[in-house]
C-alpha cells in the first residue's frame, strides 16, 4: 500500500477548531529542526490569515447594518420576512400538501356528518311533535293555560303556552306578604 492510499484510510483523529495542532502529533514522530520550522511558519501564516478573515468579517458585518440601518430595515421587519419566507416554505413542502389536503377532507366529512346528524335530530323532534302522545301532552297544556285564565284562544304557540303556564304557576305558588305591626 503506497503512501497515498494509507492517507485516505488513516484513523488518527483530526484536530477540532481552536485545538492544539502540535498536541495531535504523536510522540513517536521526530521532525527534524528543518521540519518543525516550516510547521512553525504555517502556523504563523495560518493564524494571520484567520485574524485577516475575522477583521473582515466584522468590517463586513458592520457594513451590512449600516446598510440596513439607510434602508430602515429593523430586526422585527427581518423577523417578520424571515417568518413569511419560512411559511412559505413549509406551505410549498409536499407533507403539508398532503396534510392540508387530507385535513380538507376530514372536514368536509365532518361537516356532512354533522349535516346529517342534524337532519336526522329534527326529523326525530317532528316526530316527536307529531306524535299522538305529543299532541296530547300540548293540549293538557292549552287547557291548563286556560283555567289559570289565559286570556288567548287555545291552539296559540306552544312556547308562549309553557311560559305562560310557569308564570301563573309562580304567581299561584308565591307566598302572601307576612303582615307587618303597622298593619295590624
């Protein structure tokens, strides 16, 4: 196995950012002074160009908020376009598709069922009104209402007749006023 291919398969670890490149060379490596001189230089070069990159990238930084500053744009805009651009995003993704699709049609199916279950209560209520036991019921009523003195003709509302019907029941059922000293 030559030399480039045992590069390609070498399992010493790589050095993190910020770590000590001279910590990961093994003991067991001897550099020559030349060698260890070279590195030293790289070294140098390297850290300067990281320094260089990092001025940079604040003078750019800064010029970027000048910029926005000019333009009035403020964090809460970029918040804002930042959270539209990423709703977007999400709304053009195909899960979301097939989730608003699928929920689109649960809800229409919800909606004819409650449909129908609404039809189905109100057919049942007429035939409850209809119902011979019903029809008795509201005219035991009606004739109540009148005994207690309504005084309009029987076959009137049937909401009007049990209001009327409970008032005079209250007022039958309210107790006399208890007499006071004065009035005795």
């Amino acid at each position: 196995m030559d030399r480039g291919e045992q590069g390609l398969l070498r399992t010493d670890p790589v050095p993190e950012e910020g770590e000590d490149v001279a910590a990961t060379i093994s003991t067991t490596e001897t550099l020559s002074e030349e060698e260890r001189e070279e590195l030293r230089r790289e070294l140098a070069k390297v850290e300067e160009e990281i320094q260089t990159l990092s001025q940079v990238l604040a003078a750019k930084e800064k010029h970027l908020a000048e910029i926005k500053r000019k333009l009035g744009i403020s964090s809460l805009q970029e918040l804002k376009q930042n959270i539209a651009k990423g709703w977007q995003d999400v709304t053009a993704t195909s899960a979301y598709k097939k989730t608003s699709e699928t929920l689109t049609q649960a809800g229409q199916k919800a909606s004819a069922a409650f449909s129908s279950v609404g039809s189905v209560i109100t057919k049942k209520l007429e035939d409850v009104k209809n119902s011979p036991t019903f029809k008795s019921f509201e005219e035991k009523v009606e004739n109540l209402k009148s005994k207690v003195g309504g005084t309009k003709p029987a076959g009137g509302d049937f909401g009007e007749v049990l209001n009327s019907a409970a008032n005079a029941s209250a007022t039958a059922t309210e107790p006399l006023p208890e007499p006071t000293q004065e009035s005795l």
